[in-house]
C-alpha cells in the first residue's frame, strides 16, 4: 500500500506491543518529528497527539520547510514556542503517515496487514507514542497536548503513564464518544465497507473504495465544521456555469457541495482506507468509565489521572465533540486533584476551530504553557 | 415500479401542470384522504403538507383505519379536531405514495419517468395542491399547516395563491435551504447516485441502490433527531452479543448503530429512490427570496405573503431547520401585516419532534387552531 509520509520524518522502533485488545504487534515503527532543543535536564519536552488524519509534520522544521497542519501554533515564538519547548509529534498508530498501521506491511507474511492487524485501541496509541517519549531519554513531559483523537489518546497516555506528564492541554477532546458521534462515524465506515471496491480490506491502487472514502470524507467535513460558519461563506451561492455539468441533473451546484468536493478529492488517495476504519472505531471504543474504580462514572475514571495541571478548551459550535465534553474532561481532572480549567471559545468553525482559529486558540495555548515550569 | 398507496387513499386527476423549470406535466394525479366534514360555507377546511417521505394517510379515517403518521395530531378531539375541521392531507407531487412522480408511468411512453420527469420545484408541490383544494370547492383554507419540506411547500402555496389561506402554521419549516442542509442532503443523493446499481436511475427490484438509499436514510436520520435525546436514549449501549455477528469486524456494536440500520432496513424498499432524488433537491432549490420585489432579501419574499394569522414553531435542537429559520418565518410574515408568533420549543427529538414530542406540539397547534374564525 502506498505510505504519505513527509520529508524528514523520523520512525522509532516499537519494541513488542502487547494490544488492549488482544494480539502483540512485532517490528512496529512510529513515525515522529521535532522542534527546538531537549534542555539537559529533559523537562521542557511538549508531546503532541493529532486527531485522525494528520501527519507527525505539525509545522515547519529543520528537516523539512514545508508548512504543516499546525503552522501557525507551533514554532519559534509561537504559542507553543520552539525556542522554549522540545517539541514532539507522533503520527498515531494504526495510521499511514509513517507509522505502522493495517496498510504496512506485515513482517510475518511479506504481505499488508489489511483487516489482520490487530484491533486497535487508543490505549495502544498512546503506548506507541510514550514508547518514542521514553526513547527520547524523557520522563515525564513538560505537557502533553492532544487534539480531537489526539485529546482522547491523551487521556489514555495519563492513564497507562501515571505521573508522566505534569501539565495536560485537552483541545476538543472527550472522555468518551456518545451515540451522535458513534452514527457518524459508524455511517462513515459503513459508506467505506459498502463500496463494492473495499473488498473487505483488500482493495489496491486499481480497484480503491474511492466512492466510500469520498462519502466518509465529505460528512466527515460536515461535522468537522459548522451550519454557522456555512452560513456566511458559502450561503446559497451557486457555482458558474463553466463549473458546473449541465449534463448531470444532480451534480454540483451550490458553493458548499463544491467545498465538500475539493475536500474529498484532497482526501481519498491521500488516507488510506482500512487505516481510516481502524483509526475511526478506535474512537467509538474508548471509555475512561472502564477505568473508574468500583464500577463509577467516567468522571471518576477521568479523576484517577494524575497530572498538575490542565486545561480543556472546546468550542460551542462543535456538533461532534460538544462542549460538554471538555467540561467534562476539567471536572473530572479536577476531581482527581488538578488545577483544571475549562475554556469554551466562541468559535465559528466548529470542531476543526483549533485548525483555523488561532486568533482564540493560541492566546489560550500560549498563556497556559507560559505558565508550565521548566 | 412499486407504488407505496395506503388503502382508502382518494386520488385527484391534475389538469396538465405547467412546471416552473419547464415542462409540463399531463395526466397526472395527486393521492389525499380527508377527515371530517366539509361545512356548507366551506370555510372550515384545513390543508396538511408533509414532509418528504410522508404518504397522506395521516391518521386513522373513515376508510382506513391505520393509524397514521401523525395519529396523536389530528383526529376526533385532537389538537387538529376533525370534530371541528375538514382536514386534507395530500402526498406531495414527486412523491411515490399515490402522487405521481418519476416512480410514476410515463402516459407517452408507456414506461416509467424516472430521470426523465420533469425538475421539480416545491413551487409545482403547491400548485398541485392547490388543485385538490379547488377540487373540493374550497376557495379559502382556514389553516393551512406545513411540516418539514411542508412548511417549505406552504409558503410557495400562500406565494402562488394570494389569500388562499385565512392562517398558517409552519412547523420545522424555512424559507430557504442554508448551506449545511444543503450539505446533507447533496451527501444523500451522492450515496444513491454512486451506488452501482442505481444506473443512472434505471434501477428494478432486482438491481436496486439498497446501499445508496441505505446511506441516504441513515444521514437522515441522525439529522432528523438530536444528540441530546441519543445521549438519554442509547448512550454508550452495546448489543447484546447474539445480535452481533462477531465474523464482521466492523458490525453493529452500539446500540445507536442497531437503531439506525433498523430505521434503513425499513425505508429503503418503501420509498422510491428517484422520487427520493426529485424532493430531496426541490428543498435545496427552494428559495423565497427569489420572490422579494426590487431585488430584496428572504423577509421581503416572506412579506409578500398573504395569511391574516401564521405560527412558526421549531426545536431548539433541529440542526437541518434550525431555530432561526422558524423565526424568519414569523418575522417575514408579520413584516407583510400578518399577526404571526414564533413559538422556539425546547423539544430534545430534533427535527422530528412534531412526530413524537406531542405534549408540546399538541397544545401548540389546538391552542392556534382554537382561535381561527369559521
């Protein structure tokens, strides 16, 4: 199967990996990049998880100039400021960006491991991505951001890791998934698994599930942003007529679907689809309830992890991790003894805001990491 | 193909029908039932339009005694009292439950429209409605009621016909689609369309887009209800295990995931995938402000209606219709001399709180009823 993996990347090699879930993965690899400079005595290290589809390349660095995903968050003065923090960011396991995923190649067979890898958890996630912290000489992180995904992967790095992080920032994260969340995402892996071309995972360059992955891609996008947003951008404008197939009674016509378009077009080939199932129920599974003591709640799974300080910031227009999940994660860190604080921005844009806003995101990034100790 | 008719349904012979994209529509008929009895100065007829999927057996009557699909809202002593009033609901033109539509046999070629129906517009839903109404000798609606698609289609009905209408109710209606509805939707007719088997709409029984329509249903229903009331209702419950096939790695787990593929199971053969295709995109063209004098915004076209007395209700929680659209409604009318009351209901259900949330729709709708003049 064909990897993306960006200029400059470095891989760590996993040692054994026993998986939640049941298995062990063997010769697995992270991919990971990094910014600015580990202090000697290793307590300025900021470690970060991304949401489904990103890349280690969170923004420009020495190995590789391109611009990432995280830009204008992540660099020298930035919020999270380069100069200050030895910055790392893993790409999740389980993806194809570089790391080992269920579109590597199986080492037992020579051949990919489609739907023979292991199931994957993000427990397993984070103890992929601790493993490359740890390899890095580093013991306990100065933060630990995670995003999305990442904010859930976060969670469960706490919990396998106690101690090993002293600050946590939570960007439109949640404890758990709840029911809209799990039809979404559910509907979008149906959409992969009813295209005729997914073959049950054994699909290649020629016959690729590029319908399923479009679908999935397009209402991911729909529930990544929001109506409001819409709203002002698109309203009902309608594409010129040169952009259009008068041939085509339902194709495109309105700015929006065009949006969606492009979007999925960008998408299809670029992420690879049995990678995007796995990585996709990997989110429905998680639960910090599991880890509550004596049957309790998910606050009381959330107040079992240890870490000094937090903070939780989610946007009132998010549909698909609402605002009450990063309340949640604060409460519940703070029940287990942190200085939790929950931020709720007013952003337009949705669930994606923390990709786009960085008007209300970095400030609340970088006044919380001015404040982390080195 | 396949007609969905209920029994007792009573049917309507259209005059040739003149479309508003062109074309023109001969021998076609509309499918209704009716409750209650026509006063002699027929001035006590209240018309239903529904939503898109709908027939127009809305509840039990005389000649069918099933309950309907809105059976708590109209009947003897209900909040639409057939006591007091001669309800009419029609299927919508386009539809495929009586009405023709492209499911519907072509007069000149003896076969099936499917795509070559002509476009449809909500504006052509009305005018056909309004020819059952003028069928029935009623020159004036007391009530004219919208729910849905058919709030939408009530307003081309009032535009299309001054002073057809004394009152109006408009429930989980707008004016215009906004681009996330719109989003949606695109997404529903792309899952039909790249179904295989759809063939450019030259589908049987046999070689049906069960896939597409499958997709199609599930998207609709998870916007059609909220993720409040799926937080209460299913939360993080997982199927028993005998009603998971645990051969399929991607099955069904949650209970949500069961809820949706039920709510598909039973839609996908009951509706016609063309039909589905025509009314789904009749919403998206929908647009009142087409109708504003001198080039004006959607409140100017809403002002050009003509209604003495008009309710617009909406949920708190509707993300396809969404609150605001409800207010413009009422705002639009009364800017054109209407006495008109927005009614915001904190229903949890989402869109589709009319259906179920009676305890709140029910006063809603016998209370504006009470005080129409006969």
């Amino acid at each position: 199967m064909t990897e993306f993996i960006p200029a400059g990347t470095r891989f760590h090699e996993l040692p054994e990996l026993a998986m939640k879930r049941g298995g062990v993965l063997r010769g697995a690899r992270l991919a990971y990049e990094t910014w600015g400079t580990l202090d000697p005595n290793r307590d300025n290290a900021v470690l970060i998880l991304t949401g489904l589809s990103p890349d280690a390349h969170a923004a420009a660095n020495a190995t590789n100039a391109e611009p990432g995903w995280w830009e204008a968050m992540l660099g020298a003065g930035k919020p999270i400021d380069s100069n200050r923090w030895f910055v790392i960011c893993v790409n999740a396991l389980g993806s194809c960006k570089g790391s080992t995923g269920p579109a590597s190649i199986n080492p037992d067979t020579g051949e990919p491991y489609r739907l023979d890898f292991p199931e994957l958890s993000l427990e397993d996630v984070a103890d992929a991505a601790a493993s490359v912290v740890a390899s890095l000489g580093i013991e306990r992180l100065a933060c630990l951001i995670g995003n999305s995904m990442g904010g859930m992967a976060a969670l469960a790095y706490l919990l396998r890791n106690p101690g090993s992080g002293r600050s946590h920032i939570n960007i439109s994260g949640s404890a758990r998934a709840l029911p809209f969340s799990i039809a979404i995402r559910s509907l979008q892996r149906e959409a992969i698994r009813l295209d005729p071309a997914w073959s049950h995972g054994r699909y290649d360059e020629v016959h690729y599930p590029e319908a399923g992955m479009r679908m999935a891609r397009k209402l991911g996008v729909i529930t990544y942003r929001s109506a409001l947003e819409w709203d002002g951008r698109f309203g009902r404008v309608r594409l010129d007529s040169d952009r259009r197939d008068d041939e085509d009674p339902f194709g495109l016509e309105f700015a929006v679907e065009s949006y969606l378009e492009g979007h999925a077009r960008r998408f299809v080939r670029r992420f690879d689809p049995n990678c995007y199932l796995y990585l996709s129920r990997s989110m429905d599974w998680f639960d910090m309830a599991e880890y509550a003591p004596d049957g309790g709640d998910v606050l009381a799974g959330l107040a079992t992890l240890q870490v000094e300080r937090a903070l939780a910031i989610g946007v009132s227009t998010d549909i698909l991790f609402p605002l009450q999940q990063q309340e949640q994660i604060a409460d519940g860190l703070r029940a287990g003894g942190a200085d939790a604080t929950f931020l709720p921005l007013p952003s337009p844009q949705g669930h994606d805001a923390f990709l786009v806003d960085i008007a209300r995101f970095g400030p609340a990034v970088a006044e919380f990491l001015g404040a982390v100790r080195r």
